[in-house]
C-alpha cells in the first residue's frame, strides 16, 4: 500500500516522540511505500488534489534502557514528485495546529482526494468541525462545568462561582496559553484580556480539577476504540501536564469511567470522520478531542510494550476505502 503523510519538516521532528514518525516507522517496517508532503505543497488541478511528495524511508527507534534511540541519520528522502492523492491508499493530515487559514485551505484542497480510492485520515469535513476544544461540549454528561465566553464579567462570574479555574485559548496546543484562574489574583483583569485580546476572542474556562496533580491522562482513539493511554504528570510549580511544557508521563490504565466516555464518543467520532483521536481525561472528566496530529503513541509504546503505529497501519489494510 502507499501512505501519504502532511507534516511539518521531517527534519525538525523527534523521531523518539513524534506519532507521526512513528506510524510512518510501522508502514515501513510492515512494507509500505510511506510519501511525505506539507500543507503548503498540496494544489487541485481539473478537479484532484495533487501534492509535491518524496518518498522516506525511516530507521526503526531503538528502546535503550528505557529510552527510545534513534539512528543518525534516521530518515532518507526521494527527488520530490507531482502525484495525485487518489494515487495512494491513505492519506495522513498531521499538520501541526494552530489551525490557521493557511490550515483550513489545505483542509479544502484535501476535500478534492476521491474518497472511493483513498482514506483520509482525518477527514477534512472532521477536522473543520472539531475545534479541539469545543468540540468536547457537545458530550454534557462527560466534561467538566464549562463556559465559552470573551466576556470579562461572565468569566469573573464563572471563576467565583467555582472557586478556581483553567482558562485555554481555543486555537491553542501543547498546553500554550493555558493559565490558572484565582479569584483572589489582581492579575485576573488583565489575563482575561491578553487571552480573549480585549474581549474580542472568546476562551474556553472550565472548572478546576484538584484531581489535575495526579496526571492529565491521554487515551488514543482508533476508529473510536480506546488502543492506548498514557498519563502525563505536572513537575515542578507548572500546573500543566502537556509533555511539551516538561510533564513527566507514565504508565497507566484506562478506567471504567474512561472506557464509557470513549463509548460515549465513538459514534460522534465515526460520524465525523475522525479515525485517529486523541482524547484527554482528568479525573474521570473529558477536556479535549485532539483531531490534528494528536501525540502519545511513543510514550504508550516505551511504558506498556504496545506497537501502536503497527496497529494503525494493520486497521487501514483491514478497512480499505470504500
């Protein structure tokens, strides 16, 4: 089979964390042809979505006492070619967000890949209807007391009304932008408007979550099935988990609770097209729906033994475009 990957520069990805790097790993390794492009590099002519690719080959990681290492250099390319997306049995959008203009044009060019000769993951229609954030509003019985608002005075009344609270920039990743509301911080005024740029953006707030030092934990999603988890641990005096801003992961579980809130999800997800999801929990609460490049299958891999690029690969192979 042939994949397509849309990724940011291989060069500047980690090969030891990425989830990208790591499903291109297992199609290689399982004998697939893995192309590589970017977003800036897809068009549509007469009426295809075509995209400059070159053809990797990537170096399997190694697991040394505990840690992943890679070999140096870990990926060749091919000479760059002109091909039609409906040339390739799937397709991967792994772009990382924010979601820019730039981002949803991409997305429609996207939209032009015959669905009938090729898969792709995520779907453009999925990915523009799930705002990472408040795509998660919509299962009421799952999430956290939670409002959406640019409105100093309706985020002041929410904060007082809860006690504390997290407020998240919608567009934002990797845990940036997200601070730590206090009733008491004569700093409130002021965060409200940097986040919401003088009430003129709206932000996310939810509830705090005391059960937050314990871990924010990342379950991956495929095909609305829960195939692994992680937990990631805030360290030090940041109150973020997010990998990104130095949280420590570890193996864990997924709960009862967890497993329903996966199944409360599944047939939205299906729906929507969203195959390859990842999905955070903090105590037993459900915060986000991440659908751009969600992260997490390195770490599952390095705590658990798992292979869950390998079970992505197998899932396209048994469900062929159709």
């Amino acid at each position: 089979m042939k994949f397509a990957f849309i990724i940011d520069p291989i060069a500047k990805l980690d090969p030891t964390h990425d989830t990208s790097v790591a499903i291109m790993e297992a199609a290689c390794r399982l004998g697939h042809e893995v192309w590589i492009t970017g977003a800036q590099l897809l068009s549509v002519v007469q009426g295809r979505a075509w995209a400059l690719l070159e053809q990797a080959h990537l170096e399997a990681v190694q697991l040394v006492e505990g840690r992943w290492l890679a070999a140096d250099p870990w990926y060749s390319i091919g000479d760059r070619r002109l091909q039609a997306l409906d040339q390739m049995d799937a397709v991967f959008m792994r772009t990382d967000p924010p979601v820019t203009v730039p981002y949803l044009y991409a997305t429609y060019i996207l939209d032009y890949v015959d669905p009938a000769k090729t898969r792709v993951i995520n779907t453009p229609a999925g990915i523009r209807a799930a705002n990472e954030k408040m795509y998660a509003l919509q299962f009421s019985g799952a999430i956290p007391e939670t409002i959406v608002s640019q409105d100093k005075k309706v985020i002041r009344q929410f904060l007082e009304s809860q006690g504390a609270a997290v407020l998240k920039p919608l567009g934002g990743k990797a845990g940036e932008g997200i601070l730590f509301l206090d009733p008491a911080d004569r700093n409130f005024n002021s965060l409200v408007e940097v986040s919401t740029y003088m009430g003129q953006v709206p932000v996310m707030v939810q509830a705090y979550l005391p059960q937050a030092k314990e871990g924010d934990k990342r379950i991956i999603l495929l095909d609305g099935e829960p195939i692994g988890a992680v937990n990631r641990i805030p360290t030090g005096s940041d109150f973020r988990g997010n990998m990104a801003v130095g949280g420590r992961v570890a193996a864990t579980e997924i709960t009862a609770r967890e497993r329903e809130i996966c199944a409360q999800l599944a047939p939205t997800l299906k729906r929507d097209g969203l195959i390859f999801v990842g999905i955070d929990i903090i105590g037993g609460y459900l915060t986000e729906v991440n659908v751009t490049s969600p992260t997490g299958i390195r770490e599952a891999d390095r705590l658990t033994g798992t292979r869950l690029g390998e079970q992505v690969v197998a899932w396209i192979e048994q469900h062929p475009p159709s």
